[in-house]
C-alpha cells in the first residue's frame, strides 16, 4: 500500500469482493482475498502510470511554454538590430 492510500478503501473493497463471492472455504476465501489485492494493485499501477504521466505533461507544457517565450524574445532582439 502506497502512503497516499486509503487502508480502509481497500477493506471496503476486500469486503465488497468477499459479499459477492461469499466464500464458503478457507480456500475460497483465500483466492478472493488474492483477487481483492490483484485488483487493487492493478488500479494502483494506472493511478501511478496517470500520475507520472500527468507531470511529464505539465513538465513538456512548461518547457513549450519557455521555448514560445525566449523565440519571441529573439525576434524581439532581432526587430531592435533590424527592423
């Protein structure tokens, strides 16, 4: 579990898994506890994956952002020297 996560999401979501398979053995229960913490760290790799790409996005905007600003600053500097 990452620090930015709810343990009780994952309880409720383990407790939601165990009322709709309602396992009857100790091995049933088993393999639904595995597929509760499956799923949870399935879901967990997409919201680290949009994550990261959510600030590689930001980042290459910002970058664009700095490009746009000095090439206007160079032509600025041009029209000075050579109208």
């Amino acid at each position: 579990m990452l620090q930015t996560e709810d343990p009780a999401a994952f309880y409720t979501q383990l407790n939601e898994f165990i009322q709709e398979w309602q396992p009857v053995t100790k091995t049933r229960m088993h393999l639904v506890k595995r597929i509760a913490v499956a799923t949870w760290k399935l879901d967990q790799c997409v919201r680290v994956a949009a994550g990261r790409l959510s600030r590689r996005a930001s980042a290459a905007l910002k970058q664009w952002d700095a490009n746009r600003v000095a090439s206007v600053k160079r032509s600025v500097a041009l029209l000075e020297t050579d109208p």
